[in-house]
C-alpha cells in the first residue's frame, strides 16, 4: 500500500495558514510510522529553515514549493512515505506534482477564512487585514483551490483521530 514500483508514497497536506494541516500532517506521520519505519514528515516553515529560502511574495512561495516538491520527489523515489504539510496553493504546483510524483496523493485542508481569523495565534490574517504584513495567501495574495485527492473541512470540530483515519481510509480505498 505505502510503496508502489519502488516509489514511496507522497502526502502533500496543503491550506492556508493556521487551517490545521501541520496538525494533522503530525498526526497522519504518527499514525503511519507505526505500521512503517520508512516515513519522513517535511513541514512547510523547518524545510525553508533548512533551504534558507525565505521569500513571502507569490513568487518566492512557489520557487521553495518547488524544491520542496522535488525533495519529496528524491526521498519517495528511494522507497520513503513522505507526508509534507505546506501552503503552496498554487496552480503551477499542483500541475507539477501530478506530472512529477509517481505515488501522490494530494490533501487539502480547508478552512473558512472566519475560523482562520478566529485561530489567527501569530497575527498574521489580522496582521495582513490591517496591512502591517504582506504577502499573505489568502489575503493579498489569491489562492487556487486544488482539486485534491482529499478535501478535509477544518472548519468543524470532528476529531483529529477521526481526520486522520478518514485519509488512511481513503489511501488504503486507493489500493
């Protein structure tokens, strides 16, 4: 199930910011790495520490999401699940990764941007609104909703176990 014709499995969590697929990405990681050892979570924030790309605007964004699509590409081809959370919401993106990834599988985490303000922990929707932050996806930068393999509504307070079990059950569906 997790490894097909030598390439591992891609789940690439995408949504807004503070729309919860960091927590669930943790949580689908946890939940595999028990069935199987070979897994890497990659989320969005460490792997830009990680590449020293540090560009907000739409442009940016899409160039680090890009090396992020091409990493996951190098681990799954060696075998690796790879789950990455990240906001790359992005036509050029979602065209990239299903002509790339061999084994993907495309998650999306939505969430209304009324709860997104409602969570908004670092300011940054308050932030953009009040125009003290730029180049933010949702806000002053457009965002292109993915036709994605999952859509997860955020919005609700069904469980976090019950998300994660909804996405196993459908990669197990897929089979």
């Amino acid at each position: 199930m997790w490894v097909k014709n030598g390439n591992g499995l891609v789940l690439w969590l995408c949504g807004l910011a503070g729309s919860g697929k960091s927590t669930i990405g943790k949580a689908l990681y946890e939940a595999i790495k028990n069935e199987i050892p070979n897994i890497v979570y990659l989320d969005g924030d460490e792997l830009r520490d990680l590449l020293g790309h540090f560009e907000y605007d739409k442009q940016g964004r899409i160039e680090v999401a890009l090396k992020r699509s091409k990493f996951a590409h190098f681990l799954s081809s060696q075998g690796l699940v790879v789950v990455v959370t990240t906001i790359s919401l992005f036509d050029e993106i979602y065209t990239y990764n299903r002509k790339t990834l061999q084994h993907y599988l495309e998650i999306y985490v939505e969430c209304s941007m009324e709860e997104l303000q409602r969570r908004d922990q670092k300011g940054l929707y308050s932030g953009a609104i009040e125009g003290r932050i730029q180049n933010v996806v949702g806000v002053d930068i457009p965002y292109i909703k993915p036709n994605a393999d999952i859509i997860l509504q955020n919005s609700t307070q069904n469980g976090l176990e019950q998300k994660v079990q909804d996405i196993l059950n459908q990669i197990k569906g897929k089979q």
